[in-house]
C-alpha cells in the first residue's frame, strides 16, 4: 500500500496572459507508505495546503491547473489501484473520503455549524456506503468513542457546544470512519492551545499505529513534524528543498534555508543562546520566490551567488548517521555531500 506522487506541478494563474502565472507545486515527488507518517513542513503562503487539496484535485478551479504528473494510489483494503489524475469524476469522488481522507486546520469552519455532530458523521459515512442508518450511527459512536469523545451522549451536540479540541478530534473521527488508506492532515493542531494540540499529536500516532493509515502531516513548524513524522519534507515556495529521515534532517541540515530554520528554533538550534535575540530568517516569501530561473530561496539565502540564478534540482546524498539507510535529496547547489552547506 503506498501513495506515490512522480514530478507533479500545479500552476496557479493570477492574470490573463501566461506571464501571470507560477508554479505553486513545481515538480514534487512524495510517497508515503502503510503506516508512516510523513511531514510537510514550510513557512506560511509555500503551498502546503495548495498541495494536499491538489492530492485530491481539489485545487481552486479557474485559477489553478495541474500541469503535469502522477498521483500513483495502491489501496489493498479497497480493492484500488490508480493514478488520480486519471481518474473520472464518479471514480475521483469515491476516492475522496474512502481513499484518502483530509483534515483541514481550523475545525471551526470545516464543521457544518447548524447540523449535530453525530449527524454529520453518519452522513458521511452514507455518503460513500450503502447501510442503515443505525448502522452509520453504531459506526459513528464507535469512532467518537476511539477519540475519547463520549459518542453515545455527544452525538446530538452542535459544534459550538464542543471544545476546540473536541472539534478537532470531531473532524479526525469523520476522515476515519470509513477507513482510509491514507489521510492528509492540514496543520490540524495549529488552532489548537499547546495542551490539547499535544493530546490531538498523541491521538494521530494512535490511530497510525492501531489503523496502518499512511499519514501526510502538514505543518510550519519543525518540532510538531519531529514528535509525529518518521520522514520529512523541507518545502519553500512550492519545492522541496530538503527531504529525508526527520531526525536526521535536523541534526545534519544540508539546505540552508532548513539550516536557517533550525537556528531560528531555540528547542532544535545547537547554538541558541538563552536571553539572546533569535536568529530570523532575513526577508519575506514573495510571489516572485515561486518564479523559476533561480533557486527559489535565493533572495534569503545566506550561501547564494551567481551560480544559484538557474533551476536547480534535487540532489540525493545517504543520510550521514544511518549509513544511507534512508537517503536524503537536497535541493542546492553549494551542498557538500560530505554534510552540511560549504
Ligand atoms: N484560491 C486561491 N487563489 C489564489 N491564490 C491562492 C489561492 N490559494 C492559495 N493561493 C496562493 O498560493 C500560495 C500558497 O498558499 P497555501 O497553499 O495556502 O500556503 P501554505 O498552506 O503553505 O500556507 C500563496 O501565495 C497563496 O496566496
Ligand atoms: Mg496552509
């Protein structure tokens, strides 16, 4: 069982004419395995999420388009093979829910205000299969239950009489009921205060363990991605700039914007020093960032020159401390695959 994405790009077209538009996803490949978790991790506005709504070719319409690749999905349990960019749109929905499942940052807006919440889990559920209705209510209470919400006496609760937390493992409930294979997660704790987010962490590496979902975990910051990830992905203005084993991505950084990123966390920088200003990465991502024709980071980077100002590609190197085991891709030219940045 895997999720294989092979050199996708997804444009996002602002004005009229071509000169409008940027690479929003620029030739990313990304797999994700039965029962692992991969991270995602970039600054705001780099194009996470324009990533996992392209996944299920939810993307914006009118203004976006994906350009060219594959979206391989292999799924023993549902008895389904295929590239989603291939499929119809009857087959595509099916896919969307039963396949892959998404859970969006803010459980706020992503629940229907007005319906209970037991009610919105069962339609769900009958949405994608043909049961009673009693039955989708017994499947309801059950996953409710397994997010330690009390299904049973909650099931006629409208969202504003849950909790934030409540809500989110709500929203966790109704992307597992029907059993997927994979699940894309949206920065699902970024709402959330730092006890409850922690609860929600300790909740998705359950159902990963107890399920096997393979899971896409989409976040800013880089110590959630190393409390839940076994892989991460470094991403900046729609590319990966970095990826590999997450442990060793941040004790042996190789691109220097993940170098830079590290430094700016005073939990994960080697040399932070307490009471002192924290390094910040100098610069704003700009839409002109996404342009291609330069390293995308190039007008924050500590290592640039001249050399930088072409399209450059992601590089593999073996991981320094696993002895290859797991492989890394780095995305700069002024790497030393001996470690680190010159
Ligand atoms: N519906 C949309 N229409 C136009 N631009 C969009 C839309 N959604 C996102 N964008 C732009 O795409 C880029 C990536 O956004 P997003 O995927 O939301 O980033 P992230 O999730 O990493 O914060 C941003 O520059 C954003 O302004
Ligand atoms: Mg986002």
């Amino acid at each position: 069982m895997a999720l294989e994405i092979n050199n996708l790009t997804v444009e996002l077209c602002a004005g009229k004419d071509e000169s409008g538009c940027i690479n929003v996803v620029d030739s990313l490949f990304l797999s994700v395995k039965e029962g692992e978790v991969v991270s995602i991790v970039g600054e705001s506005g780099s194009g996470k999420s324009f990533l996992g709504l392209s996944i299920l070719k939810l993307n914006p319409q009118g203004v976006s388009r994906i350009v060219s690749g594959e979206i391989k999905i292999s799924c023993k349990s549902q008895n389904v093979e295929a590239d989603i960019l291939k499929l119809k749109p009857d087959e595509l929905t099916d896919v969307r829910g039963k396949i892959i499942s998404m859970i969006f940052q803010d459980p706020n807006t992503s629940l229907n205000p007005v319906m209970k919440i037991g009610e919105q889990i069962t339609e769900a559920i009958l949405t994608h299969k043909k049961i009673s209705k009693k039955e989708a209510k017994d499947i309801a209470v059950k996953y409710l239950n397994y997010m330690n919400i009390d299904g049973l006496a909650r099931f006629n609760s409208y969202p504003y009489e849950l909790s934030g937390g409540m809500r989110q493992r709500v929203m966790i409930a109704m992307a597992m009921v029907l059993n997927p294979c994979f699940l894309i997660a949206d920065e699902p704790t970024t709402a959330l205060d730092v006890t409850t987010s922690l609860q929600v962490l300790k909740l998705i590496k359950e159902i990963k363990e107890k399920s096997g979902v393979g899971i896409i975990f989409i976040t800013h910051d880089l110590t959630v991605a190393r409390s839940i990830s076994d892989r991460t992905y470094v991403f900046y203005a729609g590319q990966v700039m970095e990826s590999g084993n997450t442990e060793d991505i941040i004790n042996n950084p190789a691109h220097p914007y993940t170098i830079s990123l590290i430094k700016s966390i005073p939990s994960l920088s080697p040399d932070y020093v307490p009471k002192q200003k924290l390094f910040n990465i100098s610069g704003y991502l700009t839409k002109d960032d996404f342009k291609n024709g330069k390293c995308r980071f190039y007008s924050r980077c500590f290592k640039r020159d001249d050399g930088c100002l072409n399209d450059i590609g992601l590089r593999n190197f073996p991981d320094s401390e696993n002895g290859g085991k797991y492989g890394r891709a780095v995305r700069c030219i002024k790497f030393n695959s001996r470690g680190g940045a010159k």
